[in-house]
C-alpha cells in the first residue's frame, strides 16, 4: 500500500476499508482479540468476559430527519455491544468541536446523548472535549466507546463458527432508512413519504431473543456498507455461502425510489437500527414473532438461507428469476453516513 | 452560556473547558462517575473495580520531535488510567482521517501505537476508522479509550479526599518540554539544547510507589492547561490551599529562554510525561528516591506542601520572595498541544 492516499472509500466500511483495516491496523496490532474483525472485542478483566468497543461519528448533518449525531453516537456504539450478546452498561464520550460551533446546538446534541444512554440504560461515565481551529474540522465530530458485561456461558454473537448450511437469515426492518434520511436531508429531497433515520439502541428488542442464545449464531448490525458487506464478511473463506432472496428484502417505496433516482442499490445502504441475524432453522419462525412483538422489529422477515453450495459467496436471487453474486461495497455511495 | 460560541479556549484544559463541561455535558450527563471531574472513572463490572478514561488527540505537527500522535494516543490514556491508581490492560482505538492522507504516515503512525502500548503492557483491541473529505479534518485525529484494573483496596489516587494540611507536593520532572517541542517544531524554533517531547507511559515509574499506595493521597498526570491548571483544581472549594515555591519549579534552560521570548508561564505549558503528586510529608523523601532511580522520574522534586493558611487557592513564593495567587489558565496558549 506504500505511496498511496487514503481516498473516502477507505471509510467506506466495505472493500477498501477492509483492505486498509488488514494491511496497516492489523499487521501492527495484532492480537487474537482484533483478529475476528468483529465490532466489538471480548476481553478479560479480573476473570471476567466484557465487552469493548469504539466508533467516531463524522456525520453530515449533525441534525438530520430522525436523530442527530448525539443520538447516534450513544445508539451505535450500544448496538455494536449489544449484537455480540453484551448488555452495554458505560459510554465514554470524546467531543472534537471546531471554534465557532454554538454551544446551543452542543447543548442540545449533549441532551440527546443523555436521552438515548438513558433509553438503553447506559450511564456516560468519562469523556473528552477538544476545540481545533475553524476550518480544522467539520462542525462536531464524537467518539463513543463503551463496554458491557457478558453473561457467564453466552457464545459471542459476532463469532461465525456456530453458523451451519440450512441456518435461516433474517433482517429486523426496512433496509437504507437512516442513509436516505440523511441523503434527503442534505439533497433537500422532497418525498411522498418522509423517511425518518431508525437510529436506536435495540438492546430491548433483542433482549427476549437472547434469553435463549443458543437460538441465535451469529448477528450484525446493519451500518456502513449495508447489508450486503456483512453478508460477505460472514462468508469470507468459510465452507458455506449464502442465498438471499430480492423479494424477501424489506425497502420503504420511497428508499426504493431514491435509490432508483441516484442508482443506489439499498443492499449497500445503511442503517443505523437494524440487525442481521443468522438463526437455527427451526427456530427462526419463532425468533420472527419475538422480534415483531417489539416496535423497531415489526418489520422482521427471513431474506435466505446458509447454504454449502457456493462456500464463500453470498448470491442474490433476484425478483425475475435470476442470480448474482452480490460482493462488499467497492467504493463509497454516501460518505459521513455515521 | 446561550447564544454562545465555542472558543479554542474551550478546549485548553483551563478555566473556559472546566465552564464548558459542568454547563453543558455535567448537566445531562449527570451520574456520580462523572461528577469528581476526574480524568478516569471508576465503574464496578461484575463486583470488580474497573478505569475508564478516554481522550481525543488532535495535535498539530502530528509529527514532532520526541514523538507522534499515535505515540502520544497510547501514552496519555495509558497516562490517564495509571495515576489514578489503575492497571492499564486495554485500549480502543478511533482513527478520523483526512482523504489524502499517505497511507505511508499512517502505517508509522500505527507501528508508534503498537510500539508504546507493548512498552506500557497493554494491549489494542478494538479500533474504528473514518475518513472525511479534504478540507473537513486536519489531517488526522485519534480517539484513545482506555480500561484498566483497580487492585483491590486501592484508593482513588484522584479523589481529593484524603489530601491534608503538612503534604507534600511533588513533581516528577522538567515541566513544559511537551509544550515547547511542539511549539518549536511549528515555528522551527532553533534551540541551543534540543527540547523533545515527554509523551512516554508512565506506569513503570509509579509501579514501585504503588505497591504502597497508602502513601500517596493524590496523583494527576499533567497535561493541558499545566501544573497550575491541575493544581488550582485539586485546592478548588477545599479547606486547604496549596504554597509552590518557584525556585524549586524544574524547567530546562531552552524550555525556559522560548517562554520569556513568547511570554509564557512554565507553570501553565503541557507535559505528557509528568505527573503531580500530593504525599505523606514522612513518605516525600522515600517516594523521591524511588522515583528517581527510574530515566522518566530522575528530576523529581518536592515543590511546595498543603497548607491550611489560604484554603481553595494555589499560592506561589516568588524567586525573589513574594508571593502570588496562582489561576488557572484562563485562554488558551497552545492549541492543538495534544
């Protein structure tokens, strides 16, 4: 990678990204708890297993249709705890504000962290502020990180290595609300139906699901790169692939709309409150009927199957018939989407 | 503070940080963690005593003679979690990066991380990266989070509790070389004696006072605003008051000569590898000859002592013999100093 520049899709969170993440992060800090690649790390402290894990959020604009960026620092980074089996319980929160920022509008970004930590019932323990010069950085940029506690004997949620041929996928909504929220926003859209960000902290939604935990073998929260990046991440140089159906895919006619208008497939697009889950096939049915009980899962639906047929591949069955394989987002739709 | 707009003196560590924090993120995010303003909070997982701290590095050079920012990414939160008595074991990592960036920087960058957190004996193990267009940050800005174990029984080294009338005030080393390195490399300053950068970990040379912890009441690491910064906070609505005395102030001789040329005060430059301590006036001397068998503390000194003569306030003996009330920093000198 020597004498290259890093270019916005290295941010993307798909190919590039992955690329970068393995050839200059990993191949200094390599240790057994960075190499599963996932969200969040599990570690050791005083003989017990947590939970840790870090985001910045560089989104643009801070204030967008649904939430701002307070909110989604405080949900994203609970949601990254919450999909590998943790129950968050502390934030720490690093502010990097450029001189000139009101300090109403921090005001109020401050009051909807505090509203989303206490929705998800997480306190914000210790954090940082830093001021750069206008000019230095855009408006507000914030890091989250937070750690939780695993229950004793729950499997990582994160870990592909319960995943079997026959297990059923499932997504918890509608796919690209939050990307074409804030692409609307920016583009002054005008739509027939307003699309709000589903940025939330889904640590309720998925509580009931995880009192049975050997139901569940996998799950991922669906952010940048979209659906289609983690389905090939948790295909990568596996002995089993996956089949998704098009028609099973749940999207707003007004997300389909937009991507329509700007060539956005919203496979790649990205969410900020819904999972990806990979279950046991005979319980799938009843993990839809949990997650529907819950308002921010009452879109549930199975999109596929794992299967052995094509080992490493995520294939898409399209809604006339055909097949493709569908691979991770190779540059960037929408940069500071988080 | 309605209808106001961030300063840079907002970010200095100084007067403007600490009004900022206690009326706009201390009202929302109020809990008991937050609220001794500490660096590093303690938070109980699983019955264990856990720190936490966490900082956001937005220096400028990122390079600079001593050091880099991932170097000091790794040191200072390392930094942060010792002196409060912890640990260190884990840190996260949150790169915002600049489209353009060499990717050459940001491999030494990562190799400096991984060097410095195998000298402090901790481990990264969770990490996040985004990139911004050219023009939206500078560069390069690095969010550290940190985790550390608390030994049973150990006090808070943070907590102010314990500090009494008759204990003595300790630094361990030259004060502002952090600052004036910086400083020198933006205005390529040519200096008789070469000043570089403190950044270095300092649980090594706090770990064999440490195993008697019982002989430190307080301990900060001095960073932002300075000495005086850290030492008005630690006197702030108590009933005693603190007496330095000038002469006893160690500071290089080039460190020294670019302060009366830009009209600086020692007393209010950052370092980032020194730490303040407050001890038990029978342990002061027992505690300087430890520190200064190890290369980061061998100029420790005693610089003034607790007293009960002027409570809440930090007053300074002059060279010559007066003596004045010591503030905290009020704007800012520095930006971008870490």
């Amino acid at each position: 990678m020597s004498k290259q520049l890093i270019q916005i899709g290295h941010g993307s969170g798909g190919r590039l990204s992955n690329a970068l993440i393995r050839e200059v992060f990993l191949k200094h800090f390599h240790n057994l708890f960075l190499e599963e690649l996932s969200d969040s790390a599990r570690i050791q402290l005083n003989g017990k297993e947590i939970a840790y894990t870090t985001d910045s959020y560089v989104i643009d604009p801070i204030f967008f249709p649904g939430g701002d960026i307070g909110q989604l620092a405080v949900s994203g980074t609970v949601n990254d705890l919450c999909v590998s089996g943790a129950i968050p319980k502390y934030l720490s929160a690093g502010m990097i504000i450029e001189e000139g920022f009101p300090i109403d509008d921090l005001d109020n970004i401050a009051a909807s962290m505090a509203k989303e930590a206490q929705n998800a019932g997480i306190l914000i323990v210790t954090g940082d502020t830093k001021v750069v010069k206008r000019g230095q950085c855009d408006k507000l940029f914030i890091n989250t990180s937070g750690v939780g506690i695993v229950p004793k004997g729950r499997h990582h949620l994160k870990n592909r290595e319960s995943i079997k041929a026959g297990d059923k996928i499932i997504v918890t909504g509608t796919l690209g609300d939050h990307a074409i929220a804030i692409l609307a926003a920016r583009e002054n859209l005008s739509l027939d139906e307003n699309i709000l960000s589903d940025a939330a902290p889904l640590t309720s939604m998925i509580e009931g699901i995880l009192e049975h935990p050997e139901n569940v073998c996998y799950m991922r929260d669906i952010t940048r790169g979209g659906l289609a990046t983690i389905l090939v991440e948790t295909c990568k140089k596996r002995s089993y692939g996956m089949l998704i159906r098009e028609k099973n895919l749940p999207v707003k006619q007004s997300v389909r709309a937009v991507c329509e208008l700007y060539g956005f497939d919203p496979i790649y697009l990205a969410n900020e409150g819904k999972i990806m889950m990979v279950v046991k096939p005979d319980k799938a049915q009843y993990i839809i009927e949990i997650l529907r009980k819950h308002k921010l899962g009452k879109n549930s639906i199975i999109i596929g199957e794992v299967t052995d047929k094509h080992p490493g591949r995520v294939v898409m069955q399209s809604v006339i018939g055909g097949k493709r394989i569908v691979d991770m987002l190779s540059g960037e739709m929408l940069p500071r989407i988080c």
